[in-house]
C-alpha cells in the first residue's frame, strides 16, 4: 500500500510598506505593490490564512477562499513590532539574529516559531489533500528548517520573496522540498 502523501504550497504574502521601509512588521496592510504582485496568484480554490491583515489580503486579492489558521501567524517581534531597524539597540538586534533562542524583543524567539510551525507541520501529516496557506517569510523559513532537519541557526540564511510558493511534501510523517 502506498502512503498517503501530503502537498503544501505555502505563499509568502505581498509586499508591504513595513517590507520597504525595512521595519518589523505590524498588522500593516499590502503595498500597492503588494496588491499588483498578487494579480498573478488569482485563483479558485479553498486556502489557508495565517490571521494577519497582509496575509488575508494576499489571499483575497488573489482570488482564495482562505480559513484562518493561527498557527500560520508571523514571527511575534514583541516590543520592536512597527519599529524600523535603526531603532533597535545594535547589541539586541545581533544577540537576536545570531542565537535562536534569543528574544530580545520580548516576542517569540527563531527556535519558539521553529516550534510552533513544526507542531503544525506534523498535524498536517496524513492529510492527504492539496493545501495551500498564505502566510509569512519567517514561518515559510521555519517550515523549510523541519523539512531539512536543519538547525535553526540556518533561519537567516533561506531569503523568501513576496508572493513565492515553496511546496513541501509529507510521505510517512517525514516533510521533504520540492523545488
């Protein structure tokens, strides 16, 4: 018998201002950029949403019926959401961006996320259907990292674009890349 196999399509949501502006993301809606990056993405399908406005927009403009899904939420960056880089304290930003565990900001750390979008990966396994969940470039990082087995140290070197599809399989509980 073969196993059940298990398509993800995550899409990473459409530009924004806070994406241009290099400030850690709010609850901001999508750019007019962002808004004609997702002409090309229209569909006809049934989707998932993390439950951040940009990523509800990115799915709505592109034509998807989106349920939300909290565990698709963004990276919680704590006391710096809406803050542009240059107002992080340069000692903070550095602990956070070379230790995993580290939270300066007071949100959820890379290794927490890496967590979190792990436990929803495995309640995925057997689904045996198509999904596709519009989301973010961090938990889209954090999905390639349990898919790879790869350390968490590795989160900053996978670059996401606005409104890329990375694919993941799941055949037998174990999550593979397609590129």
């Amino acid at each position: 018998m073969t196993p059940a196999v298990t398509r993800l399509t995550l899409i990473s949501h459409a530009m924004t201002d806070a994406m241009a502006a290099r400030r850690f993301p709010a609850d901001e809606p999508l750019s007019d950029i962002g808004r004609r990056q997702v002409e090309r993405l229209r569909g006809d399908f049934s989707a998932l949403a993390a439950p951040e406005l940009r990523t509800r927009q990115t799915a709505e403009l592109s034509g998807l019926h989106a349920m939300i899904e909290p565990q698709l939420a963004d990276l919680d960056c704590g006391l710096w959401r809406g803050r542009g880089i240059p107002a992080i304290p340069p000692t903070d930003l550095q602990t956070w961006l070379t230790d995993p565990a580290a939270a300066p900001h007071g949100g959820e750390s890379v290794a927490d996320l890496t967590d979190r979008v792990a436990g929803w990966l495995k309640s995925q396994d057997g689904n045996m259907t198509s999904t596709v969940a519009v989301t973010h470039p961090a938990v889209i990082r954090a999905a390639i990292l349990v898919a790879l087995d790869a350390p968490p140290k590795s989160f900053w070197r996978i670059d996401i674009a606005p409104v890329s599809r990375t694919v993941l399989h799941c055949r037998a509980g174990a999550w593979t890349l397609r590129i």
